[in-house]
C-alpha cells in the first residue's frame, strides 16, 4: 500500500505572476521610504524641568490636610 498523493493546479501565467510577486514584496525589507515619503526618526525630547502649578487646586475632601 502506498502513502501517496497527486495533486495537479493549473495556473494561469497571470496569476502566477501576481502570487510571485506578493512573496517577492513580502519578503522583501523595508525601504527607508514607505508610500514615497521619507520616513523621520524623531529623538526623544530633552529633560524638561519641573513646571509649578498653573493655579488649580483640586477641592480637599473632609479629613484630608
């Protein structure tokens, strides 16, 4: 007895070539562009210092200080 399966799919040149090159694109890196604009590496802000209150103050609740 033999394990054995035949399989046969026809297809088109077409489409063939549209399924080739969607494993093409996928598996390709990124580019440093993505839709035609650059991309933009932002850093990090600098350290801001400590800003003082605006002036509001939330109401103290009975028993707190």
């Amino acid at each position: 007895m033999s394990n054995q399966i035949k399989l046969t799919i026809d297809i088109s040149e077409e489409l063939l070539s549209k399924i080739l090159t969607v494993v093409a694109l996928s598996s390709a890196t990124l580019p440093p562009t993505l839709g035609g604009m650059p991309v933009a590496i932002r850093q990090a802000p600098p350290e801001a210092p400590e800003r003082p209150s605006m002036g509001f103050k939330a109401p103290k609740k009975e028993g707190e200080e």
